[in-house]
C-alpha cells in the first residue's frame, strides 16, 4: 500500500530554499539518494546548502532539465503552510513534466501498517499516524504531531511541530494546524482553515476560516486588520 515510502531516484531535487528543505535533505541522503540542486522563485534567495545549487525556480528549470532525464529524477516540494496550495500546484507542475514525486518518513516516525499516505508526503522525527489514516498527496506532518486513528488529511495539508489530531478528525485541501493546538475528536477543519498555535478545537472550522485560543473561536475581520498594522 505504501512501498512509494522513502523510495528515491539516486537524483532528487528539492522546490523550497528554507527551513523544510534543511529538515528533509538529511532523510534523503539517509537512503542513499543526493539533494543535487534546490529551486525557488524567491528573488536572490541563497542555497540552504553550501554545497548544493539554488536556482531561479521556474525560470531556470526548463534549462536545468536540458539533457537529462526527467523521470530518473526525484522531487520534494519543501514549502511549508500557509502555502499549501502553492505546495499542491507545484507538485503537479513538476509531476506533469516526468519527475518523480518522493515520499519522504523520518526513520523515527511510526506508521500503522494500515494507514494510507498520499504521494509527495513528509512525515517528520517522532511523528505518529495511527490505525486506518488516510493521508492525502503532497501533507506535512510536522516533527512530534501525531494523527489519530481513521483521521483523513485532504491533499496539501499539514501539521505543525506538535499538533495533535484526536480520532476521526478529518482536514480539508491545504489546512494547516500550527504548533501545539489540539483537534478533539469527529471535529472538521475546512479546506484552507487555519487552527492557530496552541488552540484547542471543540467544534467544526469552517473553510477558510482561522480559528484561535482555547477554546478556538474565529479571529474577526477587525482583529485579523490589527494584526495585520502591527
């Protein structure tokens, strides 16, 4: 069900110059692959890594691609939330062109035998994903965030460093629940919703909605404009 797990070609390129990308070379070259450049469309951005390339992302890809193989090549997209539709669509972009989406598991992630991850997902150190999940292409599941038993996790989203999803949650298209909140049980979060860090959620999220505090309740329009002048 999941042999694509930590399946690499021996060339792996990385879209996203920061801090993902630092966090994902390593479970790479664990497995005996090679970060061989890193691309992102970030106006003189500098490479993550000393040793390997940056490039103008899709300025210069076409170029970079020039003689070799597209589909001897792996791909990671390494752009955290809130862009994880930015993480979705350059996933298909680089697919449709014959590279190779990786799958990339931390040796120290746990996954049930029975659980179910979608292509382009990274499961990072200490994460947990329990009994029957169901992880759509492209998620993150941060480090130390665990995904309970029968959640579903809809294509691009993600967890952040110590989030917890209880049983039966179910997260929409490019959700993101930031650092240390807590989903309970059977709760829904809307596709491009936002939980904030630390939140505890106790009732559905609509999409495209930030919820925050403990209780969470929705951020309004007023608040989010203040923080927006700060």
């Amino acid at each position: 069900m999941n042999e694509h797990i930590n399946t690499f070609p021996r060339q792996v390129i990385l879209y996203g110059g920061t801090g993902q990308a630092k966090v994902i070379r390593p479970i790479i070259e664990l497995h005996r692959a090679s970060v061989v450049a890193v691309f992102d469309d970030t106006p003189g951005l500098a490479s993550p890594f000393p040793d390997v390339p940056i490039y103008r992302g899709w300025e210069e890809l076409p170029n970079w691609l020039v003689a070799r193989d597209p589909y001897e090549i792996g791909f990671c997209v390494t752009i955290g939330n809130p862009h994880g539709r930015a993480r979705l669509r350059i996933h298909d972009q680089l697919a449709a062109l014959g590279l190779q989406p990786v799958t990339v598991v931390h040796p120290t992630a746990w996954i049930a035998d029975n659980a179910e991850i979608g292509i382009g997902c990274q499961i990072l150190a200490g994460a947990i994903v329990c009994a029957e999940a169901k992880l759509g292409r492209a998620c993150i599941v941060n480090t130390g965030a665990s995904v309970d038993h029968e959640d579903i996790l809809e294509d691009g989203a993600e967890l952040a460093p110590g989030a917890t999803l209880c049983g039966i949650v179910h997260m929409g298209v490019a959700s993101w629940v930031c650092a240390g909140a807590t989903v309970l049980p059977r709760i829904s979060i809307g596709a491009d919703a936002i939980v904030g860090a630390g939140a505890v959620v106790t009732r559905d999220v609509p999409p495209a909605t930030t919820v925050v505090g403990v209780p969470a309740r929705p951020i309004s329009r007023a608040d989010q404009h203040q923080g927006e002048d700060q």
